[in-house]
C-alpha cells in the first residue's frame, strides 16, 4: 500500500497495488484515478509520498458541552422520551 498525492487537488491517499486494477501503463507511473476529485493522472506509484493521509476526512465529533439539566428540564425530557416507548 502506498500513498499518492493528486496534483489537481493536493489530496494524499492510500493506493492499494491490484495487478489488473490499470493495465495501462509506462514504467512505474499508472493511470489511477483520484478518490476525491475524480480525475485521472499518472502516478509512480512504487514511491511514496511522506505526508499524512488527508482522504477521506475524518468527521470532527462535536463537543458535547452538556450543563447539568435543572429538575423541571428532566421532568419535560422525561416526559418526551416517554411519549415514544412501546407499551
């Protein structure tokens, strides 16, 4: 597995080498297509590019700042949780 850098997009990705993935080729470079935008280049792809793998982006999980719930506001929660239980 190598990593390859697009040069449309500046995306670095994981290349997995399968012999009959692109059978056109010119020495090491292929035509592989880019993951992100879509495009097609030519790759050398028995060399790898150092910097850190940008694709696919990794989903920031959002802080959950949750400040403790007064008893009227656990009372209303309860109550609307409650409304969808199966009896």
């Amino acid at each position: 597995m190598g990593r390859l850098k697009c040069k449309n997009c500046g995306v670095v990705f994981e290349y997995n080498y399968r012999p009959l993935d692109s059978l056109v080729h010119v020495g090491p470079y292929k035509r592989v297509k880019c993951p992100s935008c879509g495009k097609s280049g030519w790759f050398n792809v028995y060399s790898s590019v150092k910097d850190p793998v940008t694709y696919p982006p990794q989903e920031k999980k959002p802080e959950q700042t949750e400040q403790p719930l007064s008893q009227e506001e656990q009372e209303k929660r309860r109550i609307e949780e409650s409304k969808y239980e199966k009896a």
